[in-house]
C-alpha cells in the first residue's frame, strides 16, 4: 500500500469515529441490544428519526430436547 492510499483509508477511518448519531438513534440502536433478538413491528419515523414502535414482540422457539 503507498502513501497516498495509507492516508485516504486514515481519512475513513477518522470520518467513520466522527459521525455523530442523534440521540433518539442512539436510544432505538441501544433498545435493539438490549431485546437481542425479536421483532419491533410499525416503527415510526419522523424528520428522519424514530419516533415509536407502536408494538414490540419476542420470538421464543421451542426446541425439542432428545
């Protein structure tokens, strides 16, 4: 790799630990951590931000023991 590509992928990297993240995304991405896994049915967004989910359910499987 020559300098000039060694720079632009530093520039990427710097760009992508730069982005700023609204507080209400912050909030959704961090819900969605905790749930794990699930559904999250009717999400409301407004101006480009998540407003609501109007419901919010869990699959749960059922595996059969041997």
């Amino acid at each position: 790799m020559n300098k000039l590509e060694e720079k632009k992928q530093d520039a990427e990297v710097l760009a992508y630990k730069l982005i700023r993240l609204h507080p209400f995304w912050y909030s959704f991405i961090k819900y969605c951590e905790a749930i794990k896994n699930g559904e999250i049915e009717r999400l409301k967004i407004q101006d480009g931000l998540p407003m609501l989910a109007e419901e919010v359910k869990k699959k749960i499987k059922f595996v059969k023991k041997e």
